[in-house]
C-alpha cells in the first residue's frame, strides 16, 4: 500500500504540473486584474442574476468558427441553440421567452423533434406555438423521448400525460440541457448516463488520460446532430473532434458578485482562470473510500472563500464585507452542516447504512468543482409522484416479479438498465457556475437556488434557520 500510495502521488504531483504547465502555455491562466471589474465588450463575461460570469478558454476568446456552432441537419439548430455562453452554457427560460417574442416561436430551438410537448403538436399558430413550446418557455425543458427497455424489470402500467402522447413504445421525458462546460470533470454523461462509454474508474487524470471521457462525449455530440438537430447523418470523426476539444477547454465560474465584488479578490478564488487549474483525477476525495490515493475522505471540499471568513464582518457598516462574510459562512454550512441522509437509492442501500451523517459534501466532494468524483447516480426524491406538478406526464410501473408499484415522471437511469432499483436515479451536475442556469434538477422543478436549498431542507429535516438558507444561496451563487 505505501508502495502504491508512493508511485500515485508522485503521478498526481506530476500530472498536476503538467496541467499547470499546458493552461499556462494555451493562455487559459490570462486572468484579469483583480479590481479590475468585468466589461460589457469583454467576450468572456456576461452579466448574470447576481453578478458576472466568466468563461476561460486557451485563446482567450470564443471560437465561433468551430462547428459548434455550425447547424448540420434540416432544422437549423446547432449545439449551441441549446447551449448558450450567458446561461453557463445552457439555456435559460428568460431567454427563451425572449426568442420566442422576437420569432413568434420559429427560433430553431422550438422544433417538434424535442422541443414541444409532444412531437405531433398543433404549431400552426403563434398562439398554438405558445402552447406547444410551454415546457421550453416555462422551465427550459426538452422532451426525450424514449421507449421502454426490452430487458426491464418493470412494466409501464399506468400513464397520465397531459399532452396525449406518451405510451410504452415512447415516453415522454423532461429534462433540462446540461451544460457544455466544465467537462473534463465528469464522470457520467447526460443525466441519466447513457452517453459514458465505460464507467470511468481510477486513477483517471484530468489532462492526462481523458480517453474514456473524450469518446463520451464525441457519442453525446453525434447523437445530437442526429436526433436534436435532424441531421440525415452525422459528421465525420474530424469535426466531431473539433466539437469535443471545443466544449473539453471551457471552464466557466461566477467571477463578480454584485454585493461582494470580484470573487478572486484578497486570496478568493473564485473565477474560471483558476478553476482551469483545478486538479481533479477520478475517485478524488470519494466519500466511499475509492480514492486511489488512498486518502481519507476531507469534508472540506470546497475552499474557495476561506479566507473571507471574517465574524467580525457583520458587525461593519461596508456592504461588500457583510457581503463576503456571508458566502464564507455559506461555504462552512456547505462543508459541514449535518444532514441526515436517508432514503437515497444509490448511496444509502448500496453502503447497508440507513442514516448516513454527512453533509452536502458527501455527494458534492470533487474539490471546488462540486460533482461527485466518480458516478453515483442517486435517486433523491426529485422525480416522485408526491412532487409531480400538473405539466409532467406521470408513470406507473410495476415490478414483474414481485408486483410492486412505484410511480414517477421520469424513471431516470432506469430507462438504460431496465433495473428496478434504478429507477428515479440521476447523476449530480458540477456546481460551478450555478447561478447563471436556473431552473434546477434534471426537470427544472427549483426555479431558484433558495428552492434548492428549500427542497434539501425539506428532504432530509435539515431545520435550517432563515439566516442559514441565506448564506448557502450566497456561497452557491458565488460558485
């Protein structure tokens, strides 16, 4: 073990260096200064709900000659109709609101193939456009659709669907576009994982080995030119690359805040030029103990504003400093705020604890980055029947082997392994960024970061003060 220990921390020592040395080479460490504060004709920063965000690549500009932003099929869209740089490289309802009123909803991004509530919808009307465009314009949301598993162990037995549509061979599902940024980090692609071309195990290095992830995401690109784009075939292998190595060198971070200024200011770091050199290798800081390193899980996974804890801040009539000391606290609540985390398929049946103490670092422990180190998809309740608003279809399985009956809007993971266990699990997406992608969860269901932390508190009894709730949504926004 000391042996293995020995020879892995001199890799990571190494692989650490060269990454260094790589985003230094290609500019991506080009920060501005730290009072400087962002620019309008800035290409990298763009105004947000609460501040500004930045985006860093290695030429210090966004290529947009790269057939990213090419359309390749009938509709007109491209990867980045779905996939925009002000809404941390999603897409946000605000803005689709706004394309709809300046197109009356003949955008390319309103197309029947996803787009609308069912692919037979009425579109023959501005009017009738609204209606059916509504999960777009209402939470930013697609339609997947996809049939039951021919292998599952569950049968559909019941559907409500608002719309008319969904039925076994095809059911509706809901979910919001991930982002295209941030990517080396994954390590599950799309929410339910159907893009990862092999469970990505350890030690895979983030800029060293990114083999399994590249092939991932070169899967993800060509399905969608294929099926969101209705291309009659995929590009070649060329311009695939060209997407790939696009979407693999963005890295986006809230760098303003608009109560606490410049969130890379006296030691913060905050910002996307140093998240860039954020180290990462698969399993990093697991909680589960599959760090390859062999090192403990640390709860302190986020150490961003460490030293903007200050408690004397509050007592200070300068805002910016009330400000800061907020998000600091937020980030201490973050690392270590007692939860009592139960009920979560995929976490606690697989460890055999039924009470797992932890914190929101137990399943966001990749260090300043915010996602799980390694795949754990988890079913949190988010899907549920008890949370079904009326605009979701809502679906009834029912196990064939031992006939019992679960009902939920999306069966999430389920619909790839057919397992009955599965159902209802998704991946955890990387948190940087946050603040500028609302609507939250996998079908938009959180319209703010205070709705998140509200279902969080609900879910698992936090009891969170107001105070609390205030200072989490603080240091998330600052992510």
């Amino acid at each position: 073990m000391f042996d293995h220990r020995f020879r892995f921390a001199a890799r990571r020592r190494l692989a650490a260096t060269l990454v260094a040395m790589l985003l230094a080479a290609a500019g991506a460490t080009r920060a501005q200064p730290a009072d400087r504060q962002p620019s309008h004709a800035h290409p990298l920063t763009t105004a947000d709900p609460t501040g500004w965000l930045q985006t860093s690549t290695p030429s210090g500009r966004i290529d947009s000659g790269n057939p990213f932003f090419q359309s390749f099929g009938s509709n007109g869209r491209s990867c980045n109709s779905c996939h925009r740089q002000a809404q941390g490289w999603t897409v946000s309802p605000d803005e689709l609101r706004q394309r709809f009123a300046r197109t009356s909803g003949t955008d390319p991004i309103f197309a029947l193939v996803d787009g609308a509530v069912s692919p037979v919808a009425d579109v023959s009307s501005v009017y009738a456009r609204r209606n059916a465009y509504a999960m777009l314009l209402s939470r930013g949301l697609l339609r997947i659709g996809m049939p039951l598993p021919a292998n599952a162990e569950f049968r559909l037995s019941g559907v409500d669907d608002p719309y008319g549509y969904a039925s076994a061979r095809e059911l509706s599902l809901f979910r919001r576009p991930l982002p295209a940024t941030n990517l080396i980090w994954l390590t599950a692609v799309m929410w339910d994982g159907r893009e990862t071309f092999t469970p990505f195990k350890p030690p895979m290095d983030a800029g060293i080995d990114l083999e399994n992830l590249r092939v991932s995401l070169a899967s993800q690109a060509r399905h969608a030119i294929l099926g969101h784009e209705q291309a009659a075939a995929a590009p070649d292998d060329a311009v695939i690359g060209r997407i790939v190595d696009f979407e693999t060198h963005l890295f986006t971070a809230q760098v303003d805040d608009n109560g606490a200024g410049r969130l890379n200011s006296d030691n913060a770091m905050g910002g996307a030029n140093i998240l860039a050199q954020q180290r990462f290798w698969v399993g990093i800081n697991d909680t589960l103990g599959n760090d390859p390193t062999g090192d403990a899980f640390d709860e302190k996974s986020m150490r961003l504003f460490d030293d903007w804890d200050d408690p004397t801040a509050q007592f200070r009539r300068d805002p910016r400093d009330r400000a800061r000391a907020a998000i600091a606290r937020g980030e201490q609540l973050f690392n270590s705020m007692p939860i009592a985390i139960s009920g979560v398929a995929g976490l606690n049946d697989v460890t055999g604890i039924p009470v797992i103490h932890g914190s929101c670092s137990s399943c966001h422990n990749s260090p300043n980055i915010g996602n799980h180190s390694m795949a754990l998809p988890v079913n949190i309740g988010v899907a549920d029947a008890s949370r079904r608003t009326a605009d979701m279809p809502l679906y009834t399985l029912t196990n064939r082997s031992t006939g019992k009956v679960v009902q939920t809007t999306d069966p999430g993971l389920a619909m790839i392994t057919g397992k009955w266990a599965d159902i209802g699990k998704f991946k955890g997406p990387i948190l940087r960024g946050v603040a500028a992608r609302a609507p939250y969860f996998h079908n938009g269901s959180a319209a703010t970061l205070g709705d998140v932390v509200d279902f969080y508190d609900t879910r698992f009894n936090i009891h969170m003060s107001a105070q609390q709730k205030s200072d989490l949504v603080a240091f998330l926004s600052a992510l």
